[in-house]
C-alpha cells in the first residue's frame, strides 16, 4: 500500500526528463500519469466484489503481483506507448491494492481495536504521497527517471513472500453473482470522471477530450445509480450510505478530500503568486501537512474514546475551517514561514477529523459487507478530491500569469476561501456521527471473530440486547 501511494505522485517530477528522452512534448508524457490514475478508478467499483469472490488475501497478493511486474516493466521501458500501458497496468492493480487491503486489516481488527490502526494507515495514505515529488526528483536527478519503479521490486517481491506467510483469510466465496451491466456502467463513468476532473485544469474545460469525456461520464454515472438501485445483486452496494454512521461518514470523506486536495492544489500557486517563489519552494511549502497528519494519527486513539467520534470530528473540522481561512487571509501568503505553519495545524486537526470520521463510519458495517463498503468509500473519496481541485481550478480561472513575473493572488484567495466552506459544510454532516465509541457488532460475526479457531457455531448470546 505504501508503494501504491507513493507511485501515486512519484513521476509528477520526472515528466520533462521522460519527455526528453523520449523525444516527446511534455504534453505527450503527461500521459504517463493520466494512463495511471483513470485505470486506478476503473478497478474501484470491482474491488469490494472480487475480493468477496475469491478472497482478499488472494485478490490483494495477486494484485501486489501484478503492481510489481508492471512496475519492472515501467522502468525497462524503452519507448513511450510501452510506458504508458504498464503505467495502466500498474494503475489497475493499485486500483484494488488499496481497497482490498483496507478490507483485510478492517475485518482482521475489531472496532475498539481500529483507532490504533490509524498510527499505521496514515503512512501509505497520507505520507507516501507527499513524499512522492522530493523522493521522484531525487531519483531523477542523481540516478534516472527508471529508478522510479525499478525501487518497487524488491520491495514488492519481499511484501509478497511476508503477505503468502502472514496474511489470513477472513471472508471468501461471499459475493454474489457478477453485475455485468452495473460494471458497464460504472468502470467507464468513474474512468471518464476522473480524466476530466484531474486533466480539466490541465488541457482546459473546452478541450473536446475533457468535455465530452466529463458528459458522458456524468450520464453513465446517474444510469449507473439508477441500475445499481433495482439490480438484484449490485456490483456497488449504494444501500449501503442508508446506514445511519456510514451514510454520514461517506459524505464527510467526499467532501474533506475536496477541500484537501483544493487546497494542496491552490497554495502552491498562491504561494508563488505572492513570493514569485519557485515551483519546488512552493511544493517544500505545503510538505508540512504531511507532518501534521502524522502527528494526528498518533492522538486519534487517545482522544476518540475520551471525546467520542461527533465531538472530536465536529472540534476537528471547525478549526480546520479556521485554519484554511487564515490561509486566503491577506498577508499570510507572503511569509512562507507562515504557510507552513499553517498547512502543519491544516495536516493536524483536518486529519484527526479524517481518521475519526473513517474509523466512525465503519463501526456498523458487517464483516460480510466489508468489502463493498470499502471500495465505495474509495470511490466517494476519490471524486471528492477531483472534485475539489476541479472547483479551485475554475475560480483561479486566468488569475495567474505562467509566463509573467507577477500574478494577481485574489482568485488563489478567493479559492482557498471555498476549501475553506467546504470543511466548514462538512462540519454539519460531523453531527450525525455517535456519540461515543460504539462496541462490536453482537450477532453473529463478533462471536466467531473472538474465537476463529473454534470450529462450531458462534453462541448467540441471546442476553446481550445493547445496539451497537
């Protein structure tokens, strides 16, 4: 998982050398990138069901295979279109990767036991990809640009011999038959999506690859969710967000990840509207939230039994709000000690709101539905953050000068102050979350969970009434 997120931004830096090599025009590289993140969301709406299907422990290890291989394939590449397609190969085990594994180690630990999850999870989710740019520009420059994928081998080799020794199977065989129309509809909706939200900023909105690509795959996507709500056995389990913890739970992901990825978006560029600072300044910038989400996932367990999940998310997100608004605040911008500052307390306090919200919103979920639940949060999450850097793209609109010395820093402002509303917003769907910590799910699963190697069937206890 670690290696996924990290290859998630790692090329970013690398993309004028191979376009040079190559002998390609940087905007042919950029597919390098595209080709991995569109085949990334066209594997989320399959994951919950493959791993139900044939097990996580299989679907994980055989996706950490094929990420491998491709990855040696990316570095032997001696031509663009070779690159390109084991970039989407890559793309479409990472894909699973994450979900499949999320699933594995949600069913492995208990409810109470999950918030100690969090000092491991926030690595491969939050700090693998803010170290992907330095770590990518590094390697480019002191070795090159092959050494990219060429450090997932052995890393990935060992992940595998650990993973077949290590790893055990909670749940296999549980899926349902497979829903080929919801899969035609969802794959291409979610893959059309995120090219034109991640590339629209890019290419601009009019481009007829962005346009027509972001309609049609907003028409797939509403047939999507019509079919996927009368079909027998959806391959997406929308009932899912009826429940009442993971309903809200899901809406705060979509919307926090649109006011980070935002953010993370628009202040390396308010940063050098306001300093003429350079692209790797501006990038060192924001670096620091990194840190702070680090230092979240070390408190989260501490505080979440003491203030209980509404408390601490709703506290969290308001001073998040806070936080981003005295980023847009005139002045800010121009002390990068400041920026700093505060994109460490944005890391700090919007990732303990982040981590409590995700360990919250599965309490309910049933180890069967796991799966599913998982790869929706996924999807929620990922549309979120393109959604965000969608929305600060159009209001930075033509701010900026690329070519001048100068920009105006008002648009990059006015941007942040929507990041800001969005967490602001997400604070409302906080009050919908328990509580308190909730315990485990009483019947059945808790009881065969407690004791897995008992071979008869779970007790049923029936004295025990509580709700969880």
């Amino acid at each position: 998982m670690c290696m996924n997120g990290l290859d998630s931004t790692i090329v970013n830096p690398a993309l004028y050398t191979i376009a040079e090599d190559f002998g390609r025009p940087v905007s042919a590289a950029n597919t390098v990138e595209t080709a991995f993140l569109v085949a990334l969301a066209l594997a989320l709406p399959v994951a919950g069901w493959l791993g139900d299907r044939y097990g996580t422990k299989r679907v994980f290890l055989g996706s950490l295979a094929v990420f491998t291989a491709a990855s040696a394939l990316c570095g032997l590449a001696q031509n663009l279109p070779v690159l390109v397609m084991a970039r989407a190969v890559q793309g479409l085990a990472g894909g699973l990767l994450t979900p499949v594994g999320m699933t594995l180690l949600f069913r492995a630990f208990t409810p109470p036991e999950r918030a100690g999850l969090a000092k491991v999870l926030i690595v491969p989710t939050a700090l693998m990809p803010a170290l992907g740019p330095p770590l990518g520009g590094l390697l480019t420059e002191h070795l090159s640009w092959h050494w990219l994928f060429f450090v997932n081998v052995p890393v990935g080799a060992a992940a595998l011999a650990l993973g077949a020794f290590g790893l055990r199977e909670h749940v296999e065989g549980t899926a349902g038959p497979f829903d080929r129309t919801g899969f035609w509809l969802a794959t291409p909706a979610l893959g059309l999506l995120t090219y034109a939200l991640g590339f629209g900023p890019a290419h601009g909105w009019s481009d007829p690859f962005v346009a027509v690509g972001g309609a049609v795959g907003a028409v797939l996507l509403v047939a999507a969710v019509l079919q996927q709500r009368r079909a027998p056995a959806p391959l997406l389990g929308l009932r899912l967000f009826a429940d009442r913890y993971y309903g809200p739970a899901a809406a705060l992901a979509a919307l926090t990840a649109a006011g980070l990825m935002g953010v993370l978006f628009v202040v390396p560029l308010l940063f050098q509207a306001a300093l003429g600072g350079s692209a790797l300044d501006a990038g060192l910038s924001v670096f620091p939230e990194a840190i702070g989400l680090m230092l979240a996932s070390q408190v989260v367990d501490r505080l979440l039994p003491r203030l209980g999940p509404r408390r601490l998310a709703v506290t969290a997100l308001l001073a998040a709000a806070a936080v981003f608004g005295a980023l847009a605040a005139p002045g800010t911008a121009e002390n990068e000690w400041a920026v700093r500052a505060l994109m460490f307390a944005i890391g700090l306090v919007l990732g303990t709101a982040v981590l409590t919200v995700q360990l919250a919103g599965f309490e309910t979920i049933a180890p069967p539905d796991m799966g599913q639940a998982m790869g929706l949060f996924q999807i929620v999450r990922t549309l979120g953050g393109a959604l965000g850097i969608a929305l600060c793209a159009a209001l930075v609109g033509g701010g900026g000068d690329a070519a001048g010395t100068t920009m105006d820093a008002g648009p990059f402002r006015t941007a942040v102050w929507a990041t800001a509303a969005l967490v602001a917003v997400s604070a409302l769907c906080a009050l919908r979350l328990p509580r308190t910590v909730s315990q485990p799910p009483p019947l059945p699963e808790e009881a065969a969970d407690d004791a897995p190697g008992e071979s008869g069937p779970a007790p049923q206890a029936p004295e025990r009434t509580t709700a969880p």
